[in-house]
C-alpha cells in the first residue's frame, strides 16, 4: 500500500515540555531466561486509552537448548496483544488454538469473562538457539464487553496496512492512523502503530483522541528540540499536534485511545471494574475452575501477593 499523504506540522510546533505530560523509564523485570520492561502500569500512569499493560520483551538471545516458557496462566477483562520484532512465540490457549506468531504478525487474544494461555519456544528452535524481541501490551475492554466469550484472532503481516514512503515505513496494528485502519475490530476506540523512520524523517501524531504516546524501541527522536533515546514511554498532553522526528535512525510503536468508561482494578494477570469479581477469579484460578490449555498441562499457581 502506498503512503496517504498528509502535511506534517513544521518541527517546533509546540516546546516538548509542553507538549509531553509524563517521561516513564520502564522497570526491568526478569521472567526467567530472559528479561522485561514494563512501562505500564506506573506509579506516573496506570494507562493510556485503554493500554494497561506495556512490556518491552527482549531483544534476548537464548543459549541452545533454551527459550521462553510461560506456563499457563489466566486472564479476564482484557486483550493481550503480541507484536514481535523478532523472533517466535507458540500460543496455546483454552479454546484449543495452537498458533506461532512471527515478526510484524499479530496475536490479539481476548479474555472476556476469561481465558488461559501459554507461549513458548518451540523445540525445533530451541536446538538451533534463537532470539526474542518485541512487545506484548494488555488493552482493557470496555465495561460492556468485560464479560464477553473469550476469542482469539491472528492476522499475518501481509494483513496489516503498511505505508511506505522514503526513510518512512508504518505498520498499523489496530485502530486508524495517517488514513490507513487495521481490520482488528476493537472493544473501544483506539490506535496502535509501529513506525520506523530513518534519519531526517518525520511523522506527524494528530490529536485525534485525548490519551496518546510513543514508546521508542530504538534510535533517537526529536520532539520539539529535545531529544529521547530508546526504552521510553512519552505520554503526551491532549490537544496538540505532535511531530516526531528521527536525528538518526529510529523505531517506535504509537499508541493510545479515548479515556476508558471508569476506573479499572488491576491484580495478577486481571483486569476488572469490579475489585468483587477479581477477587472471584482468583478464587477460581486456585480452586482449577478455568478450562485448561490443550497439550499443556503444567500451569502457574495463583500468587500470594501480585507485587
């Protein structure tokens, strides 16, 4: 697909410290093997739109023989999100899908009233050694779908609309941007974008919902004269429009929504408006009330605290 054209505002439009609401460093976290960052939820933010959950997963290089296993473990009130730079991860879950996702593919997994999964290496890779990188991110429903049949939907790279113009390629992964919309249908309005640029290039972010960031995966952008290197989550004020702008290279996803219809309860792998009803799954997690993970029959015990 060819680039939409659109006019990007004159670099300068607005003082970044104006512009960006709150800089988040997201914390490490190891998951056994290899590491995490999350952005999301923070003590600055809990969300963005309907983002509730941000993990930066990688770039790791397993040793032979080694590669992720995450056991089966549940969810509820959310979607899980999988988008890899690099790498492959099999998705097993409840319903009985059995799925690898691979670089620029996407894994939209919703847990509605609730689901388990799994994601691991699988063995023929792990006898060849293999790497890892790119983000998993939770996207909360709305308060009428919370309870919703749990679903599973996969589209490949070729089904995602990508617009391409020198030194600017973007993958839109959900939501519209720039003219171009995912076919993934969303519990609420919201967008969520990979965007490379190289050096000099820029991409314009419109104020079209009120809660929107970029989270920089690699190289070095401008935003109104300052600058930001990787691994950062830039939330930025509503009602302004944004340029981005690469001093050299760079990689970043866009990503945000409207506000989300009330508060949301966060514990363990759940998501809830209702603190009663997380307090029911996690009894139903313990007492092995939740359908289990064809082919998979180890899982991961509900934990004492979700600190």
């Amino acid at each position: 697909m060819s680039w939409q054209p659109a006019l990007d505002p004159k670099p300068g439009d607005i003082f970044a410290c104006e512009a960006i609401e709150v800089v988040i460093v997201p914390r490490a976290r190891d998951l056994g093997g290899f590491s995490v960052r999350r952005a999301l939820p923070s003590k600055q933010r809990q969300m963005v739109g309907p983002f509730i959950f941000f993990d930066q997963m990688g770039p790791a290089e397993f040793l032979l023989g080694a590669g992720m296993d995450v056991r089966p473990h549940p969810h509820i009130g959310l979607s899980t999100v999988t988008y890899l730079f690099e790498g492959e991860i099999i998705h097993r879950d409840s319903l009985g899908t059995v799925l690898p996702i691979r670089s620029g593919e996407l894994n939209w997994m919703t847990a509605g009233r609730g689901i388990a999964h799994s994601e691991r290496t699988r063995p023929e890779l792990r006898s060849l050694g293999t790497k890892l990188f790119g983000i998993q991110s939770w996207v909360a429903l709305s308060a009428k779908d919370e309870e919703a049949e749990p679903d599973f939907v996969h589209y490949g790279a070729v089904d995602l609309p990508v617009l391409e113009e020198a030194r600017k390629v973007v993958r839109v992964i959900a939501g519209s941007f720039l003219g171009a919309s995912s076919p993934m249908k969303t519990s609420s309005p919201m967008f969520y974008a990979d965007i490379s640029l190289g050096a000099g290039a820029s991409v314009p972010l419109d104020p079209s919902y009120d809660e929107r960031a970029i989270y920089t995966v690699s190289g070095e952008v401008e935003i109104a004269g300052d600058v930001f290197g990787p691994a950062q989550l830039l939330v930025f004020r509503p009602g302004d429009r944004i340029t981005i702008r690469a001093n050299r290279d760079a990689r970043f996803m866009a990503l945000g929504g409207e506000p989300m219809d009330g508060p949301r309860h966060i514990w363990w792998n759940f998501v809830s408006s209702r603190r009663d009803r997380i307090e029911q799954v996690k009894a139903d997690w313990k007492m092995a009330r939740f359908d289990t993970v064809p082919g998979d029959q180890e899982f991961i015990p509900l934990p004492e605290s979700a600190a």
